[in-house]
C-alpha cells in the first residue's frame, strides 16, 4: 500500500514493509502497522450556534466566541492530518478510530447549504474559520479516494477499495452529509468523489441505490405523519407548531440532499427513476405540502415553516425537471446509453409525464415553470415513430390544469371584489361571433355532455355520435374510454365503427313541431305533462278528498275488491265460497304437492328429556294416529293433536308429582310500592335462576317436530 523503493508491488499487502530510523537504527515494519507515528488525539467538531433564541446579544456573542475557539483546535487538527506523509496518514485513519469519527462529526453538525452560517452570524472570524474547516474536511474525502498521491506514494485500486469498503472510511451517509454541507454550489467536486468511490470499489453502487431508496421511504414517512397531524387537526386537537417546523425541516433535509445528489451525479437520476422516486414526489407535492400550508396558516403562520415549504416546492419541481432533462440529453445524442434504445428512453420519458398527471397540484406549478410542450417537442423531434395520442393527452391534461387554475384565481378574485374593468376594445372587436361564443357558454352542461367534451379534447377528430356509444359501454367513465382508445383494446363492435359517426338527436315530438312552442321544463312529457299527455288526475293525490274520517271507516274500505271482483269473474278466476268462522284455517296455506312430496327428518338436536319418555311418546302417537284415515286427510285434525299433547303434559306431570298439575307460582305480586310477600320474593328469584333451562330455547326442537309430522 505505502510505496517506497523497498516495496514490491507483486507482493501481498500484509508482507510489504517499509523502513524507519528508530534511535539512529533503521528497522523495517509492515506498511499498515505504523501505529507507532505520534498518537496526536484528534477533537470534535462542535455545531455552531444558529438560533439565538431568547438569549442577549452579549451572551450570543460569547457563546460563538467559545465555538470559534474549539473550531480553531479542530481545524489545526485537520492541517496536522493533511500534513502527514502518505502511509502515516493512511495508518492513523484505519487504526485509529477517533480519527474518522471527527471528521463525521463535522458532516454530521455542519450548517446546511439551505440555512448557512452567514444567515446566523456576521462575524468575520466565524465565517473564515467555518470555510477553513469545510476545504479542509473536503481535501482529507478526496485524499481518502485517491489511489496515486505521487510516483513513490501509491496504493493498488482494489487494494484500496477493500479498506475504505471494510473499516467504513467513506459511505454512502458520510456523501449524503457532505452533499447537503457542500450545496449545489460545489457539484463538480461531489461528482468526482462519488464517481472515483464507485470506480476504487462497485459496491458503492449498492449502497447508493439503498440510500436513494431510503431517502424515499423517509419522504413517505413524512406524509404519513402529515396525515397523523391533520386527522388530530379535525378530531380538534390543535397540531404542535413547533413539531410541525421541525416536519417540515425534515422533509426539507431530504429533498434538498435528494436534489443535491442528482445534480451532482446524474447518473442517480436513472436509479432514482427506476426505483419510482420522481412519483413519489409528486405525490408528496400533491398529498402533504397542501396540509402542510393549512396547518400553518391556521395555527400561527410560521414564517421559518412557510419558508421552508417554499423551498421544498421549489427542490420538487427542480429535482423532477431534473430528471426529465436528463432523458432528454440522453435522447437527443447520437449514441444513447448502451443497452436503451431511442424508443426506449421515450417511454420513460412519456411513462413520467403520464404517472405525474394524476398529482394536479404538482402538474399546476410545474406547467408554470417548465411547459410541458417543449420537452414533448423535443421527444417529437428524436422519435418520429411515437403514438400521437399519447402525446396529446399529456400535452391537454398539462395544459387543462394550468387553465383550470388560472380560471379558480379568476373567480376567486371576483368573489372577493377584485373583478377588473372589462376591456371594452376587445368586447366590441368580438363582434357578433364573440357574443354568441359567450352566450353558449352560459348555458350549462349535463353530465355526459361534460364528460363527451372531456374525451373531444384528447380526440378531436371523433365523433359525438361514437364517442356517446362508447361511452354507455364504459358506465360513463371518461378515463376508462381514454385508457381504452389509447391501448387499442375497444370491444370489436366498437373497434369496427366510423370514429366520426355525429351524434343525431331523437325526433321532438309532434305537439312541439306543429307549436313550435319550446319548452324549457326539466318535466316536459312526462306522465302529468298536460301538453302533451292526458293524464289521469284520479291518481293524483288530493289532501282532504275522499279521505275516511276514522280509521275503523279506512280499514273496512274494500272498494278495491269490488273493482277487481267483475274483472276476474269475466275471466272465471272468482268462485263465491262462504267463509265460516268457525273453521280453523291456519293450514290451509299449505300447497297439496308440497304435503306429498315433502318429507322432513327430525332434527339431529331434537332430543327428549329422557329415553324412557320418548319411548312413551312414540308408542301413543303410534296408537292414535292408528285410527286416522291418512288418505283422506289434508293433515292431521288440530284438534286431536291438542287433545293428545295435553293428555301427554298431564301424564309427565303426573309422573314427577303425584298427579298434579304444576303449582301456579306468583312472579306478579303486589302492586309496585306496596311490598312483596316471601313467596313472591322466592318465586321471582326462581324464575331468574331457571330462566335459562327452558325460556325460549325449546322453539327449535318444537318447530322440528311439527315439520316432521306434516304441520307446515
């Protein structure tokens, strides 16, 4: 690794040795074992103080005069760092741990490039001490990347690679703190680091796609937490203003180092598309930032939090034109990337505009900024062989949105009193044709007419008549006829029709053709249109006519039998029966198939009290049922089946006590406020311990046997 005239190259690293005087003797030790250089403890890095906060002038200036003085013994330690020779510098960062971790300890408390230290103090001395440190931590990254410091001073790529890979000397984290400490400012330097990292050891390039991915994940967590805050919001709970500034400084962090790191690398911006990092942005735009300003506004409008979304939005839309830009230059070379082709980084192109469509807030602000038609134009102008319909609607539903806005501005203006004076020049310049122009838009729209002029718009040059019928086949959903005609995949019978079949109305009807008379009702022809119909005002409902004064008049009003009764007997479907009142009825719903041809098992649950009962049981139905005429019967007599139960029920009690029927307990008692008597008392308690024995839990097994006997 440390070269010098003594050292072979072919040999291996642990085996290369140097020589040293010690005590006027020269001795040879390994290349990496020169632990014995001056052990020189390396400091800290301490944060500066940036936030005031309710200290005095005074005291601010004392504390930044202590960190100028600790910073002052950091930065002597990072000369004496630069300053050593080639293998002692190499030997105190990979035996010396304190040594790197000072170094990240600046990365990690250094001011970011979004608030830097010039925002915090005006002290000469801070500020040119703060430099020193940043150029110093930045030539000791450089150096730990470099493989060939001079002719004699040298170490192998591989060989190099393994130690800053294994004892963790240079990561992906320490380029991410560096990114946000250098700022875009400074992305030449940052770009060289990472691409010398990648070209000493590939394994970096892992390590960066888990890092763009977990950048990602922190974005995500960022909106949850602003869905966290707004649903406290509304539950009533007013959000934490100082939480929600240090959300927003998070989220800031993320996207500014985000931001920093494409810029500086391009070749990020590949893995970041692949991994869907730009959708992910745009839903952020379009899901949190909104919550992010309301909650800001309603609680103390923040200026530090207000400020910091600003800078957000604007890193989200930079970042995204970014990486857009990126495939454009990749497209307008001659020789594309190797393994994509031209057709290939269009799609990628027209897959991030189309996914971004869906974030409206996004695609307002980013149609402001950067319009969309130029990059297309340039997608136009590379490849010639694209689907045309794809473009337009991506050119139409950037355009729609930035005009929709532009008229809510409008109108948001004019609620608030701050219509302008019309200009009179141009309204007299319309002419006729302008003021029917604005007289059709006054009229509104229905539903599908809107919905036809949303799909006229990506395709013009149908038909209102072909548009309508696909329509209907779709359930009215204007995206899913858009998704459809662009992907080819309409029904046959649609895919076969003229495109440009018109749209011919249905014939008016010939009241309105002989009058001429328009009609403007939303009722027009309907069953109580008197101009055109004849309705039939008896069923028209009248308060207080023909109404029966008592409800017993209302409930014995069978009028409506007297005016069905000639009908049917027209038709033979009436036969005069006289009812009886003393015939029991309550069976005679049962169909006479349904009693043959059906034939239900007792249930598996039904189950007697006792074997021997149910024995009992089946021997007297047996012997009763013997002197019925089961042919003749509809079903058994109701009341012989009564008659045999009772005699059943006598019997059971007869069997448990001696004969008697069960003892009537008074659960009733007295009238309340007058006491209860002992027996009632224990009667109630009875009945609310055995409640759960019998109660209701009988009616199954009860239902069962009718069913099994034929009742219904």
């Amino acid at each position: 690794m440390c070269a010098s005239s003594m050292v072979d190259e072919k040999w291996p690293l642990n085996e290369r040795k140097i020589t040293i005087t010690v005590d006027g003797r020269d001795k040879q030790i390994p290349a990496l074992d020169a632990y014995w250089c001056e052990k020189r403890p390396i400091s800290k890095y301490y944060p500066f103080p940036a936030e005031k906060g309710n200290l005095t002038s005074t005291k601010y200036d004392v504390l930044v005069e202590e960190w100028i003085k600790d910073t002052t013994d950091f930065n002597e330690d990072l000369i004496w760092l630069l300053q050593l020779e080639h293998h002692r510098f190499w030997s105190k960062f990979v035996f010396d741990s304190n040594v790197i971790q000072a170094v990240l300890s600046f990365l990690q408390e250094a001011t970011p490039c979004y608030t830097p230290i010039s925002a915090a103090t005006s002290n000469e001395n801070a500020l040119k001490l703060y430099g020193q440190v940043l150029k110093h931590v930045v030539t000791i990254v450089c150096r730990l990347v470099t493989a060939k410091e001079s002719e004699t001073e040298w170490i192998g790529k591989e060989a190099l690679g393994e130690m800053l890979y294994t004892n963790y000397l240079v990561s992906i984290p320490m380029i991410f703190d560096l990114a946000i400490a250098l700022g875009p400012e400074n992305g030449k330097v940052l770009n060289k680091i990472i691409a010398q990292m990648i070209k000493i050891q590939p394994k970096y390039h892992n390590d960066l796609l888990n890092g763009l991915e977990y950048v990602q994940a922190s974005i995500r967590s960022v909106e949850d937490q602003a869905q966290t805050m707004i649903q406290k919001e509304i539950d009533g709970n007013a959000p934490d203003s100082h939480g929600l500034e240090m959300l927003t400084l998070y989220a800031l962090d993320c996207i500014v180092t985000l931001s920093v790191l494409l810029e500086a690398f391009p070749e990020a911006k590949v893995m970041s598309n692949d991994a869907g990092l730009a959708l992910t942005l745009t839903q952020f735009y379009d899901n949190s930032i909104p919550l992010l300003y309301k909650m800001t506004c309603e609680n103390d409008k923040n200026e530090v939090t207000l400020k910091y979304l600003s800078r957000i939005r604007l890193e989200i839309l930079n970042t995204f034109h970014g990486i857009a830009n990126h495939f454009l230059e990749l497209l307008m070379d001659l020789e594309p990337t190797a393994g994509q082709s031209i057709a290939e980084i269009s799609e990628k192109i027209i897959t991030l505009f189309e996914e971004s469509l869906d974030d409206a807030t996004f695609v307002i602000d980013y149609q402001k900024i950067f319009p969309v038609e130029n990059d297309l134009d340039v997608i136009r102008q590379a490849n010639g062989n694209l689907n045309a319909l794809r473009m337009d609607y991506i050119q139409v539903g950037y355009r729609d949105a930035h005009r929709k806005a532009e008229k809510n501005v409008e109108t948001e203006e004019i609620l608030n009193g701050n219509e302008s004076e019309p200009d009179l020049e141009a309204t007299e310049s319309e002419g006729a044709y302008g003021r029917g122009v604005s007289a059709a838009q006054e009229v509104p729209l229905t539903e599908e007419e809107t919905k036809i002029r949303q799909i006229l718009e990506v395709f013009p040059d149908y038909g209102d008549g072909f548009i309508r019928k696909v329509l209907l086949r779709y359930d009215m959903n204007p995206e899913s006829v858009i998704a459809a005609i662009l992907e080819g995949n309409l029904p046959p019978d649609l895919a076969t029709m003229d495109t440009s079949e018109p749209y011919i109305p249905p014939e008016q009807s010939e009241f309105f053709v002989e009058t001429g008379i328009k009609r403007l009702n939303i009722y027009d022809g309907d069953e109580f249109d008197v101009m055109t119909n004849n309705p039939n005002v008896k069923g028209i409902y009248k308060k207080g006519v023909n109404e029966p004064k008592k409800w017993d008049a209302l409930l014995n009003d069978k009028t409506h039998i007297q005016e069905n009764k000639a009908k049917y007997s027209e038709l033979g479907y009436v036969e005069e029966i006289e009812y009886d009142d003393e015939y029991d009825d309550s069976y005679d719903a049962m169909a006479e198939s349904e009693a043959k041809t059906m034939r239900y098992k007792p249930a598996a649950n039904f189950v007697m009290d006792e074997e021997s009962s149910e024995s009992s049981e089946e021997e007297e139905n047996s012997s009763l049922a013997e002197n019925r005429d089961k042919k003749n019967d509809f079903c058994e007599n109701p009341e012989v089946i009564r008659a045999r139960y009772e005699a059943m029920r006598q019997r059971k009690f007869a069997n448990k006590g001696g004969g008697m029927a069960p003892k009537h307990r008074d659960v009733v008692g007295k009238p309340k406020g007058q006491g209860q008597d002992e027996e009632t008392n224990k009667n109630r308690h009875k009945k609310g311990v055995n409640k759960s024995v019998t109660g209701n839990h009988n009616r199954k097994r009860g239902a069962d046997f009718k069913r099994s006997k034929g009742m219904f």
